[in-house]
C-alpha cells in the first residue's frame, strides 16, 4: 500500500510543525489518521480515484505556510505530479495559499486577482494558533482569520442567534463565541451561515466526501443516494442546463460518482406533506395546539430546541425529508430488496450544514445503525465530480429509481421559501373544501425572499392564516410573542433559517453573481409547472408505498418511522 498520497504526507511530516499540519489535513478529512489504512480501504493503487493524487497541489499549498521558506513544497509537487518549478509556482500563485477548498469559488481570491493583487509568500506568516474543534463539524483556524467580521454579522444579523463574538487575544482581533464557551454548548444551530459568510476558509467544516468513497469501494456495500431539491438549482447553472434537463442529469451525475441507487429528495418532500398536512388538519377539527410551526429544517429545529423550549408543542411532529427518506430506505427498501443493514450505506445530498447534525442525532440511528449514513453538501458532491474528473459528456441522464420514481411539482419546490407551505395548501385546501385543485394551484403569495410573507386562504368554511419565514431573525419578534402566551395570528408557520430557504444553504458554493438567487428560485417554480404530478397527494409512488407499507398517514407505523419528538 506504499502510494502516492503517502509519500507526499510523510515527505510533508519531516516539516516543521508538521504535526499540525497533518492535523489540519485529518481533521478536514483530506487523509485518514492513519494512511496506509487509508490507501488500503481503497484498494490498490491502481483503483484509487485519480482525485487522491489531484488533492495534492491542495494539500502542499495547504500546509505551505507552516513550513519554513523555501522550495520544499514545489519539489513535492514536482516530483508528485510531474510539474516543473515554474509550473508549480503558477499554480501555487492562482491560490491565496490559504489551503480551503472555499465552495469552488473563493471571494477574497477573486477580489483579489480583480484589484491587481499580488501572491506574496509572507502573506500568511504569523504565530501559529493551534485549529479549533469545538463542534460537531464546524471548525475554525484563526491562522487564517482576516478579522472581517462577515461571520459575526451573518451570526447576528441573518440568524439572530449571536453566538459569535470578535475577540481580542495576542495582539490580533479574531473570531471566538460570545460567551468564551466552546462552540457546541451555545446556541449555534449549525446553520452554516458563518462558514458561507467567511471569504478565506478560517471557518470550514468537515468532509465526508472520504466514508461514501470507502462505501462505494467497498463491494458488499449498496450505496443509496439521495438529492435534494435545491442541489439541481446548481447543477443547472455549474452545467448550464436547462429546467427539463437538471433532475435527469444529477441523477445520471450521481450514478457516474458510484451510487447504485438514486432516488429524489423530493418524493421524501411529498411524504412530509401527506404527514405534516393530515397532522395539521387534526389539529385544526381536534383544537390541537396552533399554530403548527413546520419541522423541516434542522436550523430552526436546533434554534426552538435551544432558545424557544416553550414553542416544542407548536413544531410539527414530522422528520425533515431527509430522515424519512433515511427511515424509509432502511426499513421499506431494505426489506423489498433483501438488503441487510450492516450492507446499505445511505448517503443525502443537500445545500445544507445543518442536515450533518441532524442526521448524527441519536434518536434518528436506532439500535445505533444511522437511518442516513452520511451527509454531502453540494459542493463536497461537486468536489467529488472533480475528483473523480468526470465531465458532462460521461454522463447518462436517466430516471431516478425505483420504488420511489415518481416525485411531484410540491416536493421540488420545497427548496426555496415558502415552498413547504404551497405544497401543504394545495392538499390542505382540497381535503377542507372536498373538491379536487384542478387550477389556482400557485400560491404566489408566499413565493419569494421576504423575511415575513403571509398568506390569507379561504377553503370551504376554514380560513387558513399562513406565514412563512426565512432567516431566522426574522422569527424572533413572532416567538417572543407566543413565549410570552400571545397569539400570533396563524394557523401555520414554515420556518427555514437561510434566507429564501435552502437554495441558499450553506453547502452550496456561495453565488457569485447578482441575480444567482432569483435563478435558482426560478428553476425549481419551472420544474413545478412543468410536473405531471404537481400535488403531493396525487403521486402515484406515494400511494403505493402507504398501501404497501405505511397504510395511511399518521398510522401507526407511521409515527413510529416517520416521526419524532424534541428535548430542550
Ligand atoms: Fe432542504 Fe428539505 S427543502 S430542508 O431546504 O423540508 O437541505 O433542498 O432537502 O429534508 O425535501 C435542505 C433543500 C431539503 C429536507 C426537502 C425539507
Ligand atoms: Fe438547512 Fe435549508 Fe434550513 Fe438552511 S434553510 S439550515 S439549508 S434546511
């Protein structure tokens, strides 16, 4: 198992304060803590993906400024990847040398290179601050902090959580949290919108772009994935495709990654609404607790669980899509398909940080096997695409698989704001009314990314009052009011903690134009329009998994897989 990624990590070792270069490396999941294991779990050398050897420029720019000056790191390069020095240094110079992998597209290097600036090899060189681990998968290296502030501002002022803090230690003005405590005993919600915000990769998160490729390497392994409905928004736009194209291609794309099976977040998405919607028609023949606030998405959830204790009743008893896709694949399919556990490795792709936290909740891994193994973003996906250097001419468009093919124009629009709220109308209204929706099934109102847009709907005798809120600020004059016994008025509130929702998710490589956001809307309202099926109720696969499996919404196996209670 002697290979290349090898060398290069002990050649690398004999550095100065290589430990803790070495250390940056493992933690960002870039190498294993042992990597002849490493290089074994994938095989021979031959088998490894091309992209263990492209990480390496990456890597030696990396630790570029935690060893001495010199040419040690080009020589690495050069005896590596075959480059000469010139070669090496060009392509050490396009990079601010800060060693992110900053979302694909890097800011502060594109102002940069914009405004004339020039690489200069002192830039980074300052006392060495050891890296911070205190969260789950946020981690923070003040080494390369530039003391912007964005991460502070988008805590603050995007969220409204606060938890992070300038802090004044050694002569440099950094980033810590409000209270000194370690990030995971505040109250950050993993939103991610701190990581998003920082233009230099001081603030990151892990990968686990390394555990999908062990599984997929693996040959006892079924590698299941599952997208999101925000992740075509940009793979549309990384591929210039057109709305009809995008579903088809990501799923061949993710084929062509190494999954053995495909399927669409957005069938999970329209398996929410027939559980969230029947939930809140009880509540509103039964005078349940109202307003029933959506459960979807794991910010909001982490910031109720947290600051809002009081609310827990309000939020809907529902998983997010994501775990019941996660529960539906380990129980339904594995069953259907005769697969053992311990040989399903179930992997989301999502635009979002905070699925990574919940997925590693331990009421959603019972008998401590994970209903979702593993959580991708959408740039660690794309960062596997590049890996593995695969270009849109190797890819198959094709259909998601089977059994949950089918998925509606409600599911997918669940990826931009307000798009759990449409979909829940259009079977709430038709269950209160009696009548099927033939038309009238856009709810405009609730489109779009203001912070607060409300909604009066009319069905039969029930009035429906609806709110929905991105950014999470913009929930905390509506939560203090009902902590303090107010009414606020509605009936149902869907609350997503990124602003305009999840087409602005963390995970996604961060926008790069004006207008990115608005586009990203569009192709998931184009999507819906152009649906067979555009109402949850109405899809055909869904009826056939509650026949076959779940019987009816809100049964009894239901509640058991399909949902969850909170603790403070
Ligand atoms: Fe979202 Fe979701 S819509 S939270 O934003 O509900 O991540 O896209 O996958 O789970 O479906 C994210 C996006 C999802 C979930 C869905 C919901
Ligand atoms: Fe994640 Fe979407 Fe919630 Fe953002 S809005 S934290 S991307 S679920």
């Amino acid at each position: 198992c002697a290979t290349g990624p090898a060398t290069v990590i002990q050649a690398i070792a004999a550095g100065r304060r290589a430990a803790k270069a070495l250390d940056d490396f493992v933690m960002r999941g870039y190498v294993r803590p042992s990597h002849e294991d490493y290089s074994c779990s994938r095989g021979t050398n031959e088998e490894l993906p091309r992209a263990e050897f492209d990480d390496i420029p990456r890597l030696a720019r990396a630790v570029m400024p935690a060893l001495p000056p010199g040419d040690r790191i080009d020589s690495f390069i050069e005896v590596e990847l075959g480059l000469t020095e010139e070669q090496a240094r060009a392509e050490a110079a396009r990079c601010l040398e800060c060693g992110c992998s900053k979302q694909n597209h890097c800011a502060l290097r594109n102002e940069a290179t914009d405004h004339g600036v020039q690489f200069a090899p002192t830039l980074h060189v300052r006392p060495y601050t050891p890296i911070i681990e205190d969260h789950p998968f946020i981690v923070r290296d003040n080494n390369k902090c530039i003391s912007c502030g964005r991460c502070v501002a988008a805590c603050a002022e995007i969220e409204g959580v606060g938890v992070l803090a300038y802090q004044f230690s050694e002569g440099r003005l950094t980033v810590g949290t409000h209270n000194g405590l370690p990030l995971d005993q505040t109250d950050c919600v993993s939103c991610g919108q701190c990581v998003r915000a920082c233009p230099c990769g001081a603030l990151d998160y892990k990968r686990e772009r390394g555990d999908v490729f062990t599984a997929m390497n693996d040959p006892k392994k079924v590698v299941v994935g599952f997208v999101a409905p925000a992740v075509r928004t940009v793979i549309a736009s990384e591929y210039d495709l057109s709305v009809e194209e995008a579903s088809g291609f990501i799923a061949g794309l993710m084929r062509k990654v190494g999954f053995d099976k495909v399927f669409d977040f957005s069938f999970a998405a329209d398996l929410t609404i027939m559980e969230e919607t029947t939930e809140f028609l009880g509540r509103v023949t039964n005078g349940g607790t109202m307003p029933q606030f959506t459960s979807c998405c794991p910010g909001w959830v982490n910031l109720v669980e947290r600051r809002y204790p009081e609310l827990i009743p309000h939020l809907s008893s529902c998983k997010s899509p994501q775990q019941m896709m996660g529960a539906t694949v380990k129980n339904h399919f594995a069953q259907q398909a005769g697969i053992s556990l311990d040989d399903l490795y179930v992997v989301s792709i999502v635009p979002c940080l905070a699925k990574k936290y919940e997925a590693a909740r331990p009421e959603f891994a019972p008998e401590e096997i994970r209903d979702v193994d593993a959580v991708l973003t959408t740039t660690e996906f794309l960062e596997m695409v590049q890996m593995l250097r695969l270009e849109p001419k190797d890819v198959e468009p094709g259909a998601f698989d089977e059994p949950y093919k089918r998925v509606t124009g409600a599911g997918v629009l669940f990826g931009a704001s307000g798009g759990v709220a449409e979909a829940a109308l259009r079977m709430a209204v038709e269950k209160l009314t009696g009548t099927p929706l033939v038309d009238d099934l856009d709810f405009e109102e609730v489109r779009g990314f203001e912070g607060l847009k409300e909604a009066t709907i009319v069905a039969g005798e029930t009035t429906v009052k609806v709110a929905v809120i991105s950014g999470l600020n913009n929930v905390a004059p509506i939560a203090e009011r009902m902590k303090n016994g107010e009414h606020p008025g509605y009936d149902l509130i869907e609350v997503m903690a990124c602003p305009g929702g999840c087409i602005n998710g963390a995970g996604h490589p961060v926008p790069d134009r004006v207008g990115e956001m608005a586009a990203r809307q569009r192709v998931l309202v184009e999507i819906d329009k152009l649906s067979k099926y555009r109402k949850s109720q109405e899809n055909p696969d869904i009826l056939r998994l509650y026949d076959e499996y779940y019987g009816e919404p809100n049964s009894h196996v239901a509640h058991d897989l399909l949902h969850t209670t909170y603790a403070p």
